[in-house]
C-alpha cells in the first residue's frame, strides 16, 4: 500500500483478507483502493478503481495469446 509519501510492506504468514485486516490499514481506508481486481479487495467498503497497468498486460495477453 502507498501513497505520494509513504510505502507499507508487511510480511504475514497468510495472504488475502486475514493478512490485509491484521496490517490494520485497509479496514480503516475510506478513500479510492486502486488494485487489481483481486477479490479480497473487494470485502473493503471502499471506492475501488481498477490499475489500467494490469489491464493493458491482460489485454496484451489476449492480443498475443488469443489472437483477440
């Protein structure tokens, strides 16, 4: 997680809801979480927005792979 001025990492033994939650930052957040549309993400009440990083390699990939 980041902003303009700070980055967390953590290390946690789980991944997903269990691990975010213990980190204690995105139960909290009431901004815009811009992710990758990994549905853990989505148990936050928050606004979500979608990295347009990951849609390009997602279209990239059905362009080269799919012939889409």
């Amino acid at each position: 997680m980041s902003n303009d001025d700070w980055t967390f990492y953590a290390v946690h033994e789980k991944r997903g809801t269990i691990a975010m939650n213990d980190m204690g930052i995105l139960p909290l957040f009431k901004g815009t979480l811009c992710n990758d549309h990994w549905k853990p993400y989505y148990t936050y009440d928050c606004t979500h927005a979608l990295c347009n990083a990951h849609h390009l390699r997602e279209l990239t990939f059905a362009w080269e792979q799919d012939g889409q």
